[in-house]
C-alpha cells in the first residue's frame, strides 16, 4: 500500500517539478509562448549579463526511471530520474535532465537538481519539493555556462499532462 501511495505521489511530483522540477506544474494558463525572435529570448551573451530576460520552453519528457535503492519501497535515497526534449514555438532547442532524491518519507520530500542545455548554453537549477505537489513549482536557478554564465533567478514548471511540462525562465544577469 505505502508503495502505491509513494508512487502516485512520485508521478504527481514528477508532473510538478521536474523538470525541474522540475523542472519544472498544471492547470495555469501561461502568457502566449514567447517566439525565438522576440527581444527577451535572443539577447547577445553580453547583453544578457546586464538585462533580465524571460522566455517559455515546453519539456516533452523522453525516459524517465524510479530507481528503489536499499530497502524495497518508499525510503530516503530512492531517486526519480527524468530526461525531456525542449521547444520553443514548436521547434526542438534543446534538452533538460533532473534527477530528485527522497530525503523525507511520511511526509515526503524530495531534493531534485536539473540541468537545461540549449544552444545558447546550460543552465541548472535546485528545489526541495514536498508532497503533495502545489500546482506549479519555483525552481531557483543556481549556475550556468555559456550566455547564462552569470545565471540567477528562477523556472516556474507548470505541468501540462503526466509527461509534459512548461517552463517560463526568469533569468537575471
């Protein structure tokens, strides 16, 4: 029974962050997607060091895996991990990992890092989730390379569906 239960609650989580969460949550209506053409999604590396830009991404996840390490069942250490292509306007750009650690049974919480790669460069980010998910979680940006190499802020996830998320990045510096 509490395996059922830790499960449902794991693919609730994992429609709720992964993403990163997430990322990386359902039922809210997003702003119109922004296009790859647009001012805040095609800023220079120099310029995004000085500006704040925000921009959407949809995660269509690809693999995803429960690994149940030591006692069989729920317990602290079991990891959910999540591999997602991304899009912007349709149009593949890039892809996001994140990998979440039980860290609380009863009730359960979880430690999840993700990492998302797109052609501009990466950029990585943290949440500890509890259970049951909110509607959408803040994931805070933690680092990142290439144009996001000074990268803070945050992604809120927004899941749409048990193996598609939406992100809007909230990138500052």
């Amino acid at each position: 029974m509490m395996q059922k239960i830790f499960k449902t609650k794991k693919a609730r989580y994992l429609s709720a962050a992964a993403g990163l969460a997430t990322a990386v949550a359902g039922g809210i209506t997003l702003a119109p997607w922004a296009s790859a053409d647009t001012p805040t999604s095609s800023i220079s590396a120099p310029a995004a060091k000085h500006r704040a830009q925000t921009f959407e991404l949809v995660g269509k996840q690809t693999s995803s895996a429960e690994i149940d390490l030591g006692q069989k069942g729920a317990g602290i250490g079991d990891e959910n991990v999540v591999h997602e292509d991304l899009y912007r306007d349709g149009k593949k750009v890039g892809d996001h990992s994140a990998i979440c650690t039980v860290t609380h049974v009863n009730p359960t919480a979880l430690q999840c890092l993700g990492t998302f790669s797109l052609p501009e460069g990466q950029f990585s980010g943290q949440a500890l989730l509890h259970l049951p998910a909110p509607s959408y979680v803040d994931v805070g940006i933690t680092g990142g390379s290439g144009a996001y190499s000074n990268a803070s802020g945050f992604i809120r996830t927004i899941p749409a569906g048990v193996t598609e998320r939406h992100f809007t990045v909230h990138l500052n510096g």
